[in-house]
C-alpha cells in the first residue's frame, strides 16, 4: 500500500499545475454560485456575468479534466511497447489502487466536497443535503470513468483524443441512427414518451458506471488489450440496447384517487357535439400516410368545488353500421377549462379571477379523442357511427403555498428551496415582476409537497380588499440554468435548478368587470404562488350511439 501512496503522491507532484487551475476553476465556480444566491440582483451585468460564468466554468472545468485523465493513466502506460510492466517493477493490483485513489480523491471526492458547500450556501438543510449526495456521487463518477477507460487503451495523448473524438461521435450516430428507426417505423411517436421513473434513471446512471469499471479492471489485472475492447465494445451495445428499451414505450400509470376524496361514481362525462373538429394530424416523415385528429369537448360533471378532473389518456373506437371501425390509443391535448378558473376561484376564497386572453387560444378547450386514416374520414365525416371511451382523468386541485408582498426583495423559502421578487417595473397599465427560483431535484428521493416548491406552479397578484386576482399576462424566462451544470454519462439530476422569469401583469379593459392594475391596486396586492396538487386518477367510460367527425 505504501507504494500505491508513492504512486499517488507522484501523480500528483507531476500534474500540479493542472490540478491547481482545475482546482482554481472549481472554486471560482462554487464562489460565483455563493455570491447568485447572497448578492443584490438589480445589476443586469452582474446578472449577465453570472449567467454566462454557469455556462463557461463547467465547460473549462471538464476540457481540464480531459487534460488531467489520460496524463495522470498514462504515465504508467498500459498498452504498447512502453507499458508499465516491461519498465517498472510495480505489481498490477498496486498500480490500479494507485491509480483509483487519485480518480476517487481527487476527481470525484474533492469535487463533490466543493458541490456540497455550495449547496450549504443555497440553504439547502442537512437533511436534503444527504439526499443529495449520492447523486452529485454518481454523477462525478459517471464522468470520469468513461475518460480513464479510453486512456487506459491508448498509448498517447494524441491516441487518446482521436479515439475518444471517433467514440463519441461514433456513439451519438448510433444513437440518433435508432431513433430515426422509431421515426420510421411509429408515426405515434409522441404517445411512447412517458417520463421515466427514478428508478429508471439511477439505474441507467450505475450501468454505464459498472461496465466501465470492468473495463478498467480487467485491463490493469489481466493486461489483455484485446479482451478489454471486447469487453467496451460489448458495453457499448448494452448501454444502446438500454437506452432504446429504457425510452420506449410502457404503461402511463397514475396512482388511484382517494375515493373519500373525490368520489368517482358521482363524476359524469359527456361530450358537447356542436364542438366535434377535425385537423391533419402531425407526422414525422416528409410525406406520413395522411390522417386526422377528432377533438371536441369534453364536459366533466360532479367534482367536488375546487377539484379538477383533467382527461388524461383515452382508448377510444368508433363503429359504424357498415363495419368500418377505427381505434385510438393516446394522449389527449390538456388545455385550460372554465374549470381551471372555478378552481383558482375556489382557492383564492371566491376572489373574481381575470384571465387574459391568449392569441389564437379558445374559450373552450377542445381534447383529441380519435386519430383516424384520411380515406376513413373523406368517406364517413358525416356518417353516424357509435363512438365509445375509456377515458383517464387525473384529479387535481389548486393550493396557495406562498404570498408576498409587491415589493422588490421578498422573498419566501421552503426548507431548501425558494423564490423571490428580484425586480418591480411599473409599466403605465401594469406591472412587470422578475421572479427568481431556486429548486431541489433529489436523483434517489422524491421531495415531498411539504418539503419544497414543486415544477407545477401559477403565480397570481391578488388583491383581497376588491377581491380581484389577475393572470399573468405573459410569462417568459431570463434564464433557467442548474447551478452546477456538469457533463456525464447517463441520465442524472441537476440538483439545484436556478431560473429567473419575468412576469407580465396588465389591467383589462374589455372584461365585464374591467379592472386597473395601477399603483393603488398594487398598493393592497399580493403576489401568490400557487401549486398543483396531484391527487390520483380514476377512470370513465364514454358512449356515443350518434357521433359524427364532422357536424352538419
């Protein structure tokens, strides 16, 4: 072992000016972050620096650590005619503890260390901190592993490079190559893309990781260069196999709802006829076979006030007397209903909730229920033919986390995450409001509603003294960037999820009750945040005995 600390100590010696401008990128990085967090956000160039400073020290740091893997490997070379074995006297087990030391230490420990510190900065709590060490774990891992494979089977800095450049691309093509597969083989590509579970995504992380490690072990242990290839090229096709398995198409499962809750027996489903449209269907290919989409609208009754009940997923048929027949199974387009402003209402105690209009949006929504041939359609638009539906609905409602007052510097924090009033610009028939949010991901744990601010959220300025609440007008991004974005190797979390966005409050002048948001309406306002709290899903069934694609 004294050896293998030998080894190390001389790594290190040898690499120390590389290690210290890595290290100093490292720190600048992990200070910018502290000082986004503890730093006045008025100025816009600070706030530009910092925005650009997220993008470009990862990127330095990771083009340093693609200088530091094949340099600190191969010094003791372990292919070719300068390998380690025919010129130093040093056994195989030590030369791969000394060399895993220095990855561990150094590439992924220290690292992780400086991460976690910064995360203390944010006010992440201790609790949270722990949840999320793990996943800054694998992702530090999942980075290097893959570099000191390569160096591992070449003999120079110049190999290195070539055959990591061709790796890569290499990989990418393949990639994209089987995806364009699915594109030609399933138009309905769109209804295969189910988020994964975490599961899945840890998972897909410690794969890359364990076959990389067998690699690399099997090269210092064996010096076999040949069946280390094997053994890559093998890994390869195992993490493309993964991937296409793992990003395809499985059962969308939403939990049940609690019937104390929302009774489904009492909920009743109906569609408003006069509504039924067709438009072309949206394909992949240059020229897809050529079909419709059936929407109208669909009238959900007996939830109880406040809750929503959102139609989700539908297995739907249509038959008619002469045999024809066409099935679909997919999702249907979510849009915002008369019944999302009831349950805004119903959350803000009754206060009257103005919604600006958007362009080219309608008053009523109208969800997809079929996807039928053209030919079908030219020949039966008209026809009367018995429509049936197995629809999901998920249930939700509308909870209010969060109220500030209109002014610049509020702020509110939940355990690890929160969000604030950056800026307040009076414009002459409203008000503009940059917002900024800092948000936990956990990789191995999923916060609970009570533990953090959740992605689903409606902000809301209401005024409870005239019982008025206005919707944004327009809700735009300045930015959105982790703090701590990385480069790595399968599917891991952020962590930390920064984002600064600008909110558009204007008065309405052609609503019935028209309302001025001015300086003594937001003299009595609150900005409220508000969350979406998923409470199940149940399922109803659709019958239709005269249903037709295209009204008369």
């Amino acid at each position: 072992m004294s050896l293998a600390v030998h080894i190390f100590k001389k790594d290190i010696r040898h690499l120390r000016l590389l290690l210290a401008a890595w290290l100093a990128v490292l720190i600048v990085q992990s200070f910018l972050a502290v000082f986004a967090y503890t730093s006045p956000t008025t100025d816009r160039v600070l706030s530009g620096l910092l925005d650009s400073s997220s993008l470009l020290l990862p990127l330095l740091q990771f083009v340093l650590v693609l200088a530091i893997v094949p340099l600190v490997i191969q010094d003791e070379p372990l292919v070719g005619t300068t390998a380690f074995w025919f010129t130093r006297p040093v056994s195989r087990t030590t030369l791969l503890a000394a060399k895993s030391l220095f990855i561990l230490l150094i590439l992924i420990l220290l690292p992780t260390v400086i991460d976690l510190f910064s995360l203390v900065a944010h006010g992440v709590i201790p609790r949270h901190l722990a949840a999320a060490t793990p996943g800054i774990l694998l992702e530090k891992t999942s980075a290097v592993l893959p570099l000191w494979v390569i160096a591992a089977l070449t003999v120079s800095f110049a190999r290195f490079a070539i055959v990591g450049g061709l790796s890569f691309v290499g990989f990418i093509l393949i990639a994209a190559g089987m995806f364009t597969a699915k594109l030609l083989i399933s138009e309905d590509l769109e209804n295969n893309m189910v988020a994964e579970g975490q599961t899945t995504g840890v998972l897909s992380a410690l794969i890359p990781i364990l076959l990389a490690a067998s690699v690399v072990s099997n090269q210092y242990l064996t010096r076999k260069t040949r069946r280390s290839v094997v053994i890559l090229l093998s890994a390869l096709f195992v993490l493309l196999v993964i991937d296409q398995v793992s990003s395809g198409a499985r059962p969308f499962h939403i939990p049940a709802v609690d019937r104390a809750v929302v009774n489904p027996d009492q909920v009743r489903l109906s569609l408003d006829l006069k509504t039924v449209a067709a438009s072309d269907a949206f394909g992949f290919r240059a020229q897809p076979p050529l079909r419709k989409d059936i929407s109208a609208k669909i009238e959900v009754r007996g939830m109880p006030a406040g809750y929503i009940a959102q139609p989700t997923l539908t297995h739907a048929s249509i038959e008619y007397s002469d045999g024809k027949k066409a099935a679909f199974d997919g999702y249907v387009q979510q849009r915002w209903g008369q019944w999302e402003i009831d349950a805004l209402r119903h959350a803000l105690g009754g206060a009257e909730v103005y919604r600006p209009e958007q362009p080219g949006e309608s008053r009523e929504p109208l969800y997809r229920l079929l996807r039928v041939d053209e030919s079908l359609y030219r020949s039966h638009a008209q026809a009367a033919g018995t429509f049936t539906a197995d629809i999901l609905l998920s249930a939700s409602r509308h909870v209010v986390v969060a109220r500030l007052p209109v002014r610049q510097g509020a702020k509110f924090k939940k355990q690890s995450d929160y969000f604030l009033i950056t800026d307040v610009l009076r414009d002459p028939d409203g008000v503009r409001l940059v917002v900024r949010e800092g948000r936990l991901e956990l990789q191995f744990a999923d916060l609970k509603p009570e533990e953090g601010l959740r992605p689903g959220r409606i902000f809301v300025l209401l005024n409870s003294a005239r019982n008025q609440a206005v919707l944004p007008t327009d809700e735009h991004r300045l930015m959105s960037l982790p703090l701590f974005p990385g480069f790595s190797i399968g599917k891991t979390s952020e962590r930390f999820q920064v984002s600064s966005t600008v909110l558009v409050f204007r008065g309405l002048k052609r609503a019935e009750k028209p309302i001025t948001v001015d300086d003594q309406w937001l003299a009595g306002a609150q900005l409220l945040r508000l969350e979406t709290q998923d409470l199940g899903g149940f399922s109803k069934s659709l019958r239709v005995a005269d249903f037709r694609m295209k009204p008369e």
